[in-house]
C-alpha cells in the first residue's frame, strides 16, 4: 500500500524531540536497487531525522538491494571506531 508522507511512524518523531535523541550519532543506510523499500523512503526518513538531529548521515550503496555489502559493511565499522574512540 501506498503512504503518504504524513502517515509513516518516522514522521511522529519530530514530536518526540528532546535533547538525547537530537545528539545521538545515527548511519542510515539504504541500497539504491532496493526492491522493497524505495531509496526515496530513506531520503525521506533521512530528511526528517536530519531535521532534529544534526549528527545523522545517510549513505546509499549502488546495487544493493534490500541486504548490505561490503561497502555498507565497512562504512558501518568505521562510523562504530569513530563513534566509540570519541566518547
């Protein structure tokens, strides 16, 4: 089925905005071959996730599909180094 925008539970977080959920370090990433979720639903999410929380990034991965990869793999242990050496 087909949601809009203002329908989707991501949406709802904006109203749950406080000051530990707008500094936590967020990697959200989305395969550009995903057959299940549209890339263009993680954009959204990512948009409106980025709105409130200045430390999320958003990475896309050319061929993936709704899996991961080596790359995405990589990316994901280098933000956890980064993550746990700066606290």
């Amino acid at each position: 089925t087909n949601q809009s925008t203002s329908q989707c539970a991501c949406c709802n977080l904006t109203k749950q905005n406080n000051k530990y959920n707008t500094e936590v370090p967020v990697l959200q990433c989305h395969g550009l071959a995903d057959p299940l979720v549209p890339h263009r639903w993680g954009q959204a999410t990512h948009e409106i996730i980025k709105s409130f929380n200045s430390k999320a990034q958003f990475k896309s991965y050319s061929g993936m599909g709704h899996s991961s990869c080596a790359e995405e793999m990589e990316d994901v242990r280098v933000f956890l180094v980064n993550l746990l050496t700066d606290s």
